[in-house]
C-alpha cells in the first residue's frame, strides 16, 4: 500500500497522463473528420472556378484558397475542443472511480459477520448518507485536482474583475471568439466600404484578409489562454472551494453507497442461488431413497 503523502502524486500523474491522451486523440480525431471536408471544399472551389465564368471573376487566388480551407480548418478547432472536452471529463469521472475505492474511503460502520465471510468486499447498509473523508494531508485545491477539478483558490470574500474575467474567457473561448470576430469583421467592412476608390470584389478581399487575421489571432490567443487556465486551474473564493470539496465527498460517499447496494444485491443472490442447490441436492437425495426403499 502506498503512503498517504504519494497518493496525490500519484493521482496528478495519472491525470496528466490522461490529459495528454485525451489531447492527442482529440487531435487525430478532428483531423480525420475534418479531412473529408477539406476535399469537399477543395472539390467545390475547383468545380466553381471551372464551371462558373462569373465566380472565377469574381474570386480571386487567395480568396479561392480561403474558402477551401477555412471551413475544415473551423472544423477541425471546434470538434478538438469539443472532444478535449469531451474526453477529459470523462477521464476525470474514471479517475473518480478509482480514487472512490482507495484506501481512503473507508466505511462508518463495521462490516456484518455475513457480508465479511461470504463477500469481504461487502460494505453494510448504512441509515445515513455516506460522506467521503477529506485527507488531512492535503489541501482544498490539491485534494481536487485529484478528480480532475483544478483550482487556485484567491483570498477574499469574492473574485476580483480580472479573476472574473479569466474564468469566463477559459470557460467560454468560441462564444468570445465569435462575440468579439463578428462586430470586427463588420467594423474593416464598413471601413472599406468608405474608400470610394476600390471595387466591391477589392472591398471584400481586404475585409476578408484582415477579418481572418483578427479571427486567427484571437483563435490562437484564446486557445493558448484556455490551455494555461487548465493547466493552472480557475480561480475560486475559499468558500466556492469548500463547496467544490463537499460536492466531490458526496458524489464519493454517492458511489459507495451504490457499491454498498450493488454488494448486497450479490451476496442475496449467491445466497439465494446456493439456498436453490441445497434444496435440489435434498430433493435428489430423497428421491433416491424412496427408490432404494
């Protein structure tokens, strides 16, 4: 068994294991469902230019290039942070499963002289709801990020502006991307559309240009941002910490009661399965000796 200071360690680690897992398969993932769509468009583009006099006017290199790729390239961000997501919550629901057997959690009560000789897994019924231990070891923030949860907990009643700000960026990158990208783009177009002095194809090719570096900037920035907020973990108040620890000790003492039942519900049935052959091995035998008789 290892010691109660390793235990943490050991629980970080296997979280960031999982984390990069999850990362690389949610890369391969998004490329191999955005490929598809990259033919699609290129196939498209291609088709347009040949088939279309008026759209190969109307269209030049570059802007044929970027409706090519920038719909797989959407794509392929946002089905690899879905599936991050995705993934990394349920690694952190497995590495709750894991933790919520270990020696930490212990049973309130002692175990019945049944259930310890038929079943040592067997936990008794418990009159009220099991709560989970807090370690002593360890504090808030680290017995959290055992469960994946990460934290850095700020002094003071309430988060300040900026701690606020942080958690909404980490917790809400497309949402800003397209709060912020949208009213961009509309800003450069109404700009262009006052030079009275380019064409209307020029006028789009300029508003796309700089609409698309703005986009891939701020993309970038909000991934890279999100990326060290996970890392580092958000920041919470004491007290939203301390509810964090009591929801993670009920959804433990949760799953031992359900372990608790599930247990029981086994032992009733192996007991009723050998109250079954006893009774047909009695009956046989009885049976025999009416025949011997």
């Amino acid at each position: 068994m290892s010691s109660p200071s390793s235990s943490p360690n050991n629980a970080r680690a296997n979280l960031q294991a999982s984390e990069s897992t999850v990362i690389e398969s949610a890369m391969s993932s998004a490329t191999a469902n955005s490929l598809p769509l990259l033919l699609f468009t290129c196939g498209a583009v291609s088709a347009l230019t040949l088939k279309s006099p008026g759209f190969a006017k109307a269209t030049g290199p570059s802007s044929r290039t970027a409706m090519a790729i920038m719909p797989p390239f959407f794509y392929w961000g946002l089905s690899s942070e879905l599936e991050v997501i995705r993934g990394k919550r349920e690694a952190s629901w497995d590495l709750h499963n894991k933790s919520s057997s270990s020696p930490n959690v212990v049973p309130t009560s002692t175990p019945s002289p049944v259930a310890t000789k038929d079943l040592s897994t067997v936990l008794p019924p418990s009159s009220t709801p099991y709560v989970a231990p807090v370690p002593t070891h360890v504090t808030p923030s680290e017995y959290l990020s055992e469960f994946g949860t990460k934290v850095q907990i700020v002094s003071g009643p309430t988060l300040s502006l900026h701690h606020k700000i942080s958690n909404f960026l980490s917790a809400n990158p497309f949402e800003v991307l397209l709060g912020v990208g949208v009213p961009t783009a509309l800003v450069i177009l109404k700009g262009q559309s006052g030079n009275k002095e380019i064409k209307a194809s020029q006028m789009i090719m300029h508003t796309r240009v700089m609409g698309q570096g703005v986009a891939v900037t701020l993309l970038l920035s909000l991934m890279g941002f999100k990326a060290a907020v996970d890392y580092f973990g958000r920041f919470v108040t004491q007290e939203e910490a301390d509810e964090l620890v009591g929801d993670e000790r009920r959804r433990r003492g949760k799953w031992v009661e359900d372990m608790e039942r599930n247990a029981r519900l086994e032992m009733e049935r192996r007991e009723g399965g050998i109250k079954r052959m006893k009774e047909m091995v009695k009956k046989r035998k009885e049976k025999k000796g009416e025949k011997g008789d």
